[in-house]
C-alpha cells in the first residue's frame, strides 16, 4: 500500500468494535487532523497522551494505541509500531487488520517468517483476500517454498489474473522444472499486458537456461524496445547473440554490459570476444 491509502484504510477500519471516551475526544481528534497532514511525531504525541493516561485500563484507549501503531509504521519506526500491535492484537484477535499492519511493519524489517504468522491470521480472519494470497505467494517464493507459492498463485489467478501472477507462476513452474509451462504462463503475461517488460526478460532468462538461443533473442529484443537502457536485458541478448555465432553483435552488447558494471559479462567477453578486442 502507497502511504496516503494505508493511513486512510487503517483509521477508517478502527472504529470498528470501540467506543469513544469523551474524556479523550479533542486529543485523538487533534491527532487524527495531524496523520492526514501526515505529521506523524505530533499525532504520536497525542495518541501517547491517552495511552499513558488511560495505562490501557479503559479499552476505549486501545483506539488510540492501534491509532498510534499506524503513526509509528508512516513514520518509519517500524519496531514501535510492532510493538504497540503486539499489545493490541492480544486484547482485539479478530482484528485482520490489525494481523496486516503488523505484517507490513516486519515486510520493512525483511522478517519473512513472521510475516507469514499475520498473513496467515489476516487471511483466516478476512476469508481469503487475493491480495493477501499474492503477497503470501512471494513470500513463500522467496523462502524457495515454489510448490506452496504456485498453489496460492493458482489460487489468485483463479479469481485475479494479472501480468504479475502470471510471470509469478512462470518463475515457480521454472524453479520446479517445469520449463515449457513457465513459458506457457510467461506468454500469458505478455498477452495480458504486452508493455509488461519483466515478463519479457524472465523469458528471455527461462530460454537462455533452455538453450533456446533464437527465443531467448526474441524475448530480450522486446525487453529492450520497452526499456533500453536494461542491463541486465543487454547482457542476456549478447549471450544469445554469441551463442548463435552472432559474435561481433553480441560482444558489443556484453561490453556494454560489462562497462556499465555487469561482472558477469567478463567470462563470456574472455571466452568468446578475446579476439575482437584484442
């Protein structure tokens, strides 16, 4: 979520289940004036105010803590905002929002593994978002857990076909040596979205690994049209270009990108290019 909608989606969804103490009114109302000018610091100053004062006694104050927690994450203090979602879910368990503001906290911390822990609560609790099973799938595709990721991707596809997913899937067929239906789903992606060059560049990778050097060259042509300035787009189409005795043409591509600092372009230029330059 970009910013602005997660502080919109999260202090719209608090109310749900909480009174209001009046007693606290003005200072959360003040606060809240301040997260949508996203000054965060003042708006945690206030919301700190009624946690401190209430000691979380009165459960009404719990608003104000989870109100707090989104503070934190805008802020960038990502340990507090855990922190404060760690005595919140506790005392409110059927909060799925609750389990996806945590989830986001650790997603900036790169703890994959309690990420997981709130998806799977999220997911429970709100009974099956795509989006959560999407960002589930990438995580477990990180974890090299591709039969798992390919599950939730079919799942997703099923109900919320994107470029994404496809190429997503393709990368989980590949990683699980099903090569001919990761470019059955590569080949979908572009058709859902023929500008969606990461697509062509998976497929061009899929196609080199293949040795399919006249697909590979077809894939990165086009990964090149649309960005031309990838690198790692250059080096993939100098290999294919030498593997297929192109050579002049491709050690131009893999001096390009060797210069602009693709190492790995060094062994193919001392093994295929040595005599053009030298």
């Amino acid at each position: 979520m970009h910013r602005p909608f997660l502080i919109i989606f999260f202090l719209l969804n608090v109310g749900v289940g909480f009174g209001q103490n009046p007693k606290w009114a003005t200072w959360e109302t003040e606060a809240d004036t301040l997260m949508s000018q996203e000054d965060f610091a003042g708006a945690i100053k206030l919301y700190s105010k009624i946690v401190d004062e209430s000691k979380l006694k009165d459960r009404t104050a719990y608003r104000a803590l989870y109100k707090r927690s989104v503070a934190y994450y805008s802020s960038g203090d990502f340990q507090r905002s855990i922190q404060d979602m760690n005595k919140f879910i506790p005392e409110f368990p059927q909060s799925h929002q609750a389990h996806i503001l945590r989830a986001l906290a650790y997603r900036e911390l790169n703890d994959i593994d309690n990420q997981l822990i709130d998806l799977e609560a999220a997911l429970e609790l709100s009974g099956g978002d795509p989006q959560l099973i999407k960002w589930r799938a990438g995580l477990l595709m990180e974890k090299n857990e591709y039969a798992l990721a390919k599950a939730d991707l079919l799942l997703v596809r099923a109900v919320q076909d994107d470029p994404e997913v496809e190429m997503n899937l393709a990368f989980t067929y590949y990683s699980l040596q099903q090569p001919d239906s990761a470019i059955i789903a590569i080949n979908k992606s572009i058709e859902l979205d023929a500008t969606f060059a990461p697509a062509y560049l998976y497929g061009g990778s899929f196609s080199l690994e293949e040795e399919n050097y006249e697909l590979a060259l077809k894939y990165l042509e086009v990964a090149l049209r649309l960005d031309p300035e990838n690198l790692t787009a250059v080096f993939y189409k100098g290999i294919a270009l030498v593997e297929l005795k192109r050579i002049s043409e491709g050690c131009r591509c893999l001096n390009k990108a060797f210069y602009a600092g693709q190492d790995d372009a060094a062994d193919y230029l001392k093994q295929y290019c040595y005599e053009v330059y030298k």
